[in-house]
C-alpha cells in the first residue's frame, strides 16, 4: 500500500488558486488510506475544490503522489468530465450533431455567442455561463437541442433563447 505523503508540498498560489483551497485538497489526499489507484477519485475532489484542472492543480497532485506530471495530464486530458478551463455557473451545450445541424443548431450557437458576447469554451464576463458546441447528445428527435447543466431544451428556436437565458439570470438576482 502506499500512503499519501504527509509532507507538505509548496503550492502555487495565484489570484483564482487560493492557498486555502490547495491545503483542502492536501487534506484530502493525505487523509486517504491509499493513493495508489486514487489519482482519478483526487482529480474528481481538486475539480469540485477548484471547478477545473489548470496545469498549476495537475502538479501540485502529481507531486503529491509523487508520480511523473504527464501521468496526470494524461488522465485530465482522457476523460472529457476534467476541464483545464474555468467554467461558469451554467453550462449551456448546444448540439452539433448531425440532426441538430441540419435544423439549424449552426444558428442557434451564432445566436448564443452574439447574445452571451463569447466563443466557444469561453466564459460569460458575469461567470454565469460557459459556452460549448457539443456531438450528438442521443436526443436527435427533440432536434434542435440545447442542454443547459442537466436540463434539455428541445425543438429550440432562436427567439426563446432571451428568454431561456433570462430564467437563470432572474435565478441568480432571487438567491
Ligand atoms: S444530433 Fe443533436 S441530439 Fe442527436
């Protein structure tokens, strides 16, 4: 068996990493039983710690285990759950399948980024929304999709887009 380490590792600290955040995830790593074969279940708790995985978090954990960085970055980059990048509050996905292409998924990503001021993969200025063109999500007959966290949107049109994303900004003014 091999035991976490109990050393204490240096951690980056920048602005949006905070200490305090790298001293839960070295909590966690030094409370379990084992590290061996635990690398995915830590990459799972510093994602829920930080809400994703840059380079910075990835070393830190490699260092922690004591096993080569591109181990790690291999996991983060396999499993399409770890994100490198910071995501918003929601995550709207907009299906680029082929049945939701050919019912105008194309505009409906075009619509979005004009209104939310982003790309793709990128993050709204408020934090509330992260952007993404997604493959087929398995719903072809609700096409075009849209999927905002969980939540599908079926047959959707660019006129309700206002009001789909207004439902989760008046969300947010409510909490
Ligand atoms: S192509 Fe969009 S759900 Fe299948």
């Amino acid at each position: 068996m091999t035991k976490p380490q109990a050393i204490s590792v240096t951690a980056p600290v920048k602005e949006n990493l905070p200490k305090e955040k790298f001293d839960e995830l070295e909590g966690f790593i030094n409370n379990l039983e084992t590290t061996k074969g635990s690398l995915i279940e830590i990459l799972h708790k510093a994602q829920n710690i930080f809400g994703y995985l840059p380079r910075d978090i990835q070393l830190f954990v490699a260092r922690k285990l004591g096993i080569p960085g591109a181990e790690v970055f291999g996991v983060v980059s396999f499993y399409s759950y770890f994100t490198t990048k910071p995501r918003g509050k929601h995550t709207i996905s907009v299906c680029m399948g082929t049945a939701c292409f050919v019912r105008g998924s194309d505009k409906i990503i075009e619509r979005l980024k004009e209104k939310l001021g982003i790309e793709s993969n990128e993050i709204t200025e408020d934090g509330l929304f992260t952007l993404k063109d997604v493959r087929c999500i398995g719903a072809c007959g609700l096409a075009p999709v849209v999927m905002i966290d969980d939540k599908v949107y079926g047959r959707v049109k660019e006129e309700e887009l206002d009001d789909i994303l207004n439902s989760y900004r008046d969300r947010e003014v409510q909490q």
